[in-house]
C-alpha cells in the first residue's frame, strides 16, 4: 500500500502454499500471484505489461511497478485464518479475522474505489465486507445491482475514537460532506467462476455471436472499466 494509491484490490487469501513457501513452477510470489489465477493476466491484456510468469524478483517487479503508476493497492481482507482441507477454497476458512479496512480507508484518504475480486457468496470479498462495515454501522447502498455490482459507502471525514462513535453517527445521519467510497464486485478471476460466467445472459448472447469467445474474453470486457 502506498499514499497515492486511489483503487484498493479487495481478495481474501492467498492459497496455503504463498504462506508455506512450496510455490509451483510458475508462480509469482506476489499479491494474486498464483499461476491458477487470472488477475495478472486479465490485466497484461487490457495494459499490454508483457509480464513475466515466474518465480524471479524481475516478475514481482514488474507488477509493483504497474500498480505505482496506476495508483492501484492491493489489500487482502482476511488477516489470518484456518483451513480444514489445505486448498484454496474461500468457503474452506474458519476462525477468520478480518482486517480492518475502514482504518485502512481513513489511513489512505485518496482511496475512492474498492474492487472485489469476488462477489458476495459466503466467505467472499464483498461478502467479508458487509460483515466488517456492520461493526461500524455502515452499510452498501447499491448503484447497479447486476454483475458488476457497483456500491457506495459512505464515510464521516473525521475518523472516529471508537467503532460506537462510528456506529452512532451512522445511526443518526449522513452528511453532504462525507467521504463516498465505491465498491466494485467483479467476477472473481478463478476458474471456479467459470461456471457462473456461463449461466450468465450476456455471456451466452456474446458466445452467440462469437464461438471462439470465452470466460477470459469476458473478464476482460468486465474488468476493463474499473482499472
């Protein structure tokens, strides 16, 4: 994370083997970096990053760079948690605690936009989030309710002493000068969503009209707008 960054990358946890160290052959060990994943490579096609898909410092790099320039963060909303079945299942984790990301929000005040890589399906981004911002008696008011799904929040601009203080203030009134955050829920960029991505109409009428289309063509389309 950095000062000038203005969108934050909203995931939940990397799989268990970024926490081992027993990386794959492929595998970046960064942020979204695993070679199951399609993040980096949505992005290396919409921005032409010629990245590399490795485990080297110069791939990491690379990445580090892209996101200075563009003022992106990334930030994983679970801080720690525990799995039953070591795999990368999001719906696998118990005893999650989550990070505070309304302090992160008050920390970096230039963010403006949240962008779950996830929906709001049990153990999801935007699901954990809606969990959180309750805390503070916050909550998403919906802009468009069909994926993307696109919310705003809204922030007092002083940063309270407590979760009460937010909460109470939340309770009683909206000011014309809080702080509106937006929220973006993508579909997330694994192939566990492929099947989702096919149900959906726009999917189907695209795939109509051009065969070779796929679930990737169709993240691309999505993600586009919002990075």
């Amino acid at each position: 994370m950095f000062p000038e960054a203005t969108k934050l990358i909203v995931g939940t946890l990397p799989p268990p083997r970024f926490t081992t160290g027993e990386l794959k052959e492929g595998d970046v060990n960064f942020c979204y970096g695993s070679r199951d994943g399609q993040l980096w490579r949505i992005l290396d096609r919409i921005f032409d990053l010629g990245l590399r898909y490795e485990t080297s410092e110069r791939a990491i790099m690379q990445r580090k760079e892209f996101l200075k320039k563009r003022r992106i963060g990334i930030c994983d909303i679970v801080a720690s948690a525990q799995r039953e079945k070591v795999d990368a299942s999001d719906l696998g984790m118990n005893n999650i605690v989550l990070r505070d990301l309304v302090q992160v929000l008050y920390q970096y005040r230039r963010i403006d936009t949240l962008i779950f890589t996830g929906g709001n399906s049990k153990n999801g981004p935007e699901y954990f989030f809606r969990q959180h911002i309750k805390e503070y008696g916050l909550q998403l008011v919906p802009l468009q309710k069909e994926v993307p799904r696109v919310h705003v929040v809204n922030l007092p601009l002083a940063y309270p002493n407590t979760k009460r203080t937010l909460r109470n203030y939340s309770q009683s009134h909206y000011r014309q000068d809080d702080r509106v955050v937006k929220t973006v829920s993508l579909t997330a960029p694994s192939g566990s969503a492929n099947r989702a991505i096919g149900s959906m109409k726009q999917y189907q009428m695209e795939k109509d009209k051009n065969p070779e289309y796929n679930t990737f063509d169709f993240r691309v389309e999505q993600y586009q707008p919002f990075f």
